[in-house]
C-alpha cells in the first residue's frame, strides 16, 4: 500500500517543484523587466507633468494633470515662458546631420562589405581588423586632434565636419554588418544572372541587392542611431547653434543655472523616440545581425 | 594603369572610399595627435605647434598622480562593469531562455536600455538618483528604509557606484540579447546525451552550455569594447569626474586638460595612452573571437 502512494506520489511532486520553478523564473524576469523599464517610463512621465509636481512633497507617483507644456515650451511655443535654447534648431542639425551621414556611410559601406564577402585579395584580414581597430579608438581622444584639424581647414561649427566624422565612425560597423549579410546569399545566385548575360553590376543590383535589403536595412539604422546620439565628438566640434545637436543641447540644458527637470524630460523623450521607433523596426535582424555577421565570418 | 583594370582590382577600388574615409578622419588624426602629443602645444599659442619636445609630456604623465589615479579608475570601471554585465546578462539570458510564452515581448523589452544613448542614460540616473526630487531617494523614503536623502551623485564612493550602476543597466541587455541567441542555437543532443549520462544541471552548464556560448560572449566582448568609452558621455552628464576629482576617468581627464586648460600636447599624451588600451582590450577579445570561431568551425 505505502509503495503505491509513493509510486503515485512522485510525479505529482515532480510537477509540483516544476510549477514552483516556474513560478520563480516568472517572477524573476518580471523583476528584471521592471529594473529595465523604470527608468526611462519616469523619464517619459515627468515630460508630461507640471514643474509642482516634480518637486511636490510628497511624491506624486503618477502626473495628475498631463500636460503637453513641456514640449511647447522647448519649442518656444509658449509665449509667457522665455525660451532657454534653441531646440527646434537642435533636432534640425541633429536630422540633417544623422540623415547625411548614414546613407553616404551605407553606401561607402556597402562596397566594402560586398569586396570583403565576395573577393580574396591581399591584406584582405589585415585590412578587416584595421577597419575594427579604428572604430575602437574613444571619442574623446580623437576629437583633440580633430579639433586642430578642422580648425584649420574652417570644418569646425559646421554639419560638415560632424558628417565627415559620423561617416568615418559608421562605416566600419556597416563594412561588418552587410560583410555578414552578403555572406548568407549564394554566390551562385549572382553567377547564374551572369550566365542568363547580366554584368556584375547588374547582377548585383538586380539579384543581390533586393536580397540584402533588410541587412542593410538595419545596417542603415545602426549608422543612424551612432550618428543621432554621438556626444563626445559633437560637443568639441560644435560650438554654437549652426551644428550643435540635441545630444549636447541636453548638455547644456542641464548645464544651465535653473534646473528644468520637466524641460529636460521633454528634450529626452524627443531623443528617444526616433531610437525607440527605429530600434523597435530592426530588432529582429539586429539579433541575426550580430550573432550570425560575427559568429559565421 | 594595367592593373586597375584587371579583376583584381575590384576589391581594392571597392573599399577605396571606405579607406579614405578612415585615413581622412582617424588615421591622419592620429598622427597629428601623436606630434602634439611631443609638442608643448597650447590651444592659445599656435606656434608652440611646431616645438618639438619628445617624451616630455609623457614623462610628466609618469609622475602626474592625478593621471595614474584616471587610469586606475578606469581600469578598475571597465573591469568591473563589463564583468557585472557579462554575468547578469548570462543570469537573464539563461531565465528568459526557461520561459516559453510570451518570450519575444520579453526578448523587445530587454531591449529597452539599448534605445538609449549614454548622454540619455546619464541624464536619467542624473535625474533619478537626485538627493532632493530623485525617484530612489523618493521609493526609499516612502518605503521608510530612509529618513534623510542618500547624496547618491555628491559622495564619493557611492557616485562611483553609482556610476558603474549605470553602466551596467545600460549595457547588460547586450550581453543577454547575444547570449540568448546563442543559448537558442544550442543543438538539444548534445544537452540530453549529457543527461542521459548523469550530468547535474551545473554539470551540463559548465561543460556543454558555457562552451558553446563562448563565441558569443567574445562577441559581445568584442562590441562592448569597442564602445566602453562612450561612458565618458554618461560620467559627463552624471558628475563630470567630480565630486573632487573622486570619479575622474581617463576620458573626462583628457577633456579636461585639453579643451578646459588648453594643454592639448598633454592631452594628447593621454589620449594616446586611453588609445592604446581600446585597442589592446577590442584586438584581445578580437582574436579570442577568431580563435573561437575557428573552434566552431573546426568542430561542425
């Protein structure tokens, strides 16, 4: 008798501990999502609120009159409230800026990626990890020599500069990720466009390219993001409101006398939501992207 | 002439822009960073441009204790940080993994703290971790733990934890992204034939798990590295090196005495020292990539 109940006991008790387990790695992911999330969503809460209630005693946890305040006032929409900085114009550089960069760095790119998934040639590892090593060197130690360069040659305070600067930190990553991409097609996929009396060329952009398109897709975005929230080189570089973008207008919002947490919130909310939008897109070939580009090389 | 139109110079002339670029805008820079750097060179004086000094700024460096200080700090930081982020993003990989409703909204979420660029993340934990308004000092003083404001940013010691908890809720996401992928591609025999012949689940973590994920932690190594500076943007916006010098890093001492006092020479010297441990850092876990991945290959 006892050695039924036990014999009918184990399985039970077996998918008992499985459900407690279960239940303690539910619960521990839910922790770490709340540990991820909290920040930024109080972030996007107080870009909503009123300035009383940010410094309100005691805390007001959740905003009680949402307001779009925040944002009209960066603006310089708001006619009682003086503007402190020239938003608008920010994000304007800061678009212009990122835009250019990242479709001449996806195209320069592009070449690369596809001479080094498709060419044997000399020096071709060589030149592979130089492109890496490039991207290592820390903004902050190449933005002095930079700034003594375009100096002298008047590219300091424009886009210009910026953009050159963005190209050359974009284009290693783009050489690597559509390296990647161009690897997976067949080559003979190509071959056979050839062989059908297509050139190279087009054979490229008639067989290859459509087949490329969502890696260099997200390539396209990575060199967008880099580029839309590059600080270290662009606050050197840019000195007054004809380059400076919104990641060094944060800066110095936060730099000013009187603290605007709300003003502040605004301006980090319209940082984010291109990246979030964006990220959101190419989350799916950003995993394959670089597990597969680096893993399969 | 003959050779630029032969096939073999389809590669060459292919990359040719990409080359110039990084010539243009890295190479050439780090050689006139490495002239200034023997140089006295000062922003107000042009012509000390020209004077060569040799090794005297980095001599100086030598026996600059607030450099030797950076340098430490840094060290220590990125040892600390991209371990922390190795072993919590393998924690979370590894929970995520175990779950199988509702995995890619949780997979989106993780996400999340990769949507935001350093500066963003300083500003957050700037704005979270305020003695007077901050949300921590808030939750804490609501749930009784506190009566007086913990000065998170003002105190040495705690801004420079705070500092690396930054860093890690930032970057840990890359690490369990990768590593969740990587857990994903794990052929299951080899995980059950382990089983089959009485491995305990360590066991089968430290022998079968831990060794396929390798190339993907090198992976992740590999990116981190090769953007761990972009903490300066984050220490900028959080202390910028203060309170009194306490969370100075490499990156916020060169900015410091280079565009602040004008001693770019100096700055330059230290650049260069902060450039050559990215590069040893990024071209380590580089070949440890390769050496992995050669294992791969070898092994399928």
């Amino acid at each position: 008798m006892t050695s039924i109940t036990t014999e009918l006991a184990a399985p039970q008790r077996r998918s008992m501990r499985k459900l407690r387990r279960r239940w303690l790695v539910w619960a521990g992911v839910v922790f770490a999502m709340i540990v991820l999330c909290l920040p930024g969503l109080w972030v996007v809460l107080t870009a909503f609120r009123p300035n009383v209630e940010v410094l309100a005693r005691p805390t007001i946890w959740l905003p009680q009159n949402p307001t779009l305040e925040n944002f009209l006032k960066i603006f310089g929409l708001l006619p009682q409230v003086q503007e402190g900085l020239p938003v608008a114009q920010y994000f304007l550089n800061s678009l212009v800026i990122s835009v250019t960069s990242t479709v001449v760095a996806v195209l320069i790119g592009m070449a690369g990626g596809y001479a080094f998934a498709r060419f044997r040639f000399r020096g071709k590892s060589t030149l592979f990890i130089a492109f890496m090593l490039s991207r290592s060197v820390p903004g902050v130690a190449l933005s002095l020599p930079l700034f003594i360069l375009w100096s002298r040659v008047g590219l300091i305070d424009t886009p210009l500069g910026l953009i050159t600067v963005y190209l050359a930190i974009n284009i290693p990553f783009t050489i690597w990720l559509t390296d990647g991409f161009f690897r997976q097609i067949p080559v003979e996929l190509s071959e056979a466009a050839q062989i059908d009396g297509c050139s190279r060329w087009q054979a490229f952009w008639r067989v290859e390219f459509p087949l490329a398109r969502s890696g260099l897709a997200s390539a396209a975005i990575f060199a967008f993001l880099t580029s839309w929230n590059e600080y270290a080189l662009a606050s050197q570089l840019s000195r007054t409101v004809a380059s400076k973008t919104m990641p060094v207008g944060l800066m110095d919002f936060t730099a000013q006398f009187t603290v605007d947490w709300t003003g502040m919130s605004a301006m980090a909310v319209l940082i984010i939501i291109p990246a979030l939008i964006l990220t959101f897109i190419v989350q799916k070939h950003l995993i394959a992207g670089l597990t597969f580009g680096g893993v399969k090389g | 002439m003959n050779f630029l139109r032969s096939p073999r110079a389809i590669p060459y002339l292919l990359l040719l822009p990409a080359i110039l670029v990084i010539l243009a805008v890295i190479l050439l820079p780090l050689l006139v960073s490495l002239w200034s750097s023997l140089t006295p060179y000062v922003l107000t004086r042009p012509a000390s441009l020209y004077q060569f000094v040799g090794f005297r700024n980095y001599e100086r460096l030598w026996g600059n204790s607030d450099f030797w200080w950076a340098f430490l700090r840094t060290l220590v930081f990125v040892t600390v940080a991209l371990n922390l982020e190795m072993v919590l993003g393998l924690g979370l990989a590894m929970l995520v993994n175990q779950i199988t409703w509702g995995q890619r909204t949780i997979r989106t979420i993780m996400m999340f703290p990769m949507m935001f660029s350093p500066i963003l993340v300083g500003f957050l934990f700037k704005y979270l971790l305020n003695d007077s308004i901050g949300f921590v000092n808030n939750a804490l003083y609501s749930l009784g733990l506190i009566t007086d404001p913990v000065p998170w940013l003002v105190d040495g010691t705690l801004a420079n934890l705070s500092i690396i908890a930054a860093e890690v809720w930032m970057s840990t996401s890359v690490f369990a992204i990768l590593l969740l992928a990587g857990l994903m591609a794990i052929p299951a025999e080899p995980l059950e034939a382990a089983r089959v012949d009485g491995c305990n689940g360590w066991q089968v973590f430290r022998h079968v798990t831990l060794p396929f994920l390798m190339p993907f932690i090198y992976i992740a190594m590999t990116i981190r590295s090769l953007d761990v500076a972009r903490a300066y943007d984050m220490i900028r916006i959080m202390t910028n090196g203060g309170p009194a010098g306490r969370t100075e890093m490499l990156w916020t001492l060169i900015a410091r005495v280079g565009y602040q006092n004008s001693q770019m020479g100096s700055a330059n010297a230290m650049g260069y020292v902060s450039i050559l441990l990215s590069i040893i850092f990024t071209f380590y876990f580089y070949r440890k990539l390769a050496d992995a991945r050669a294992f791969m290959g070898g092994a399928q």
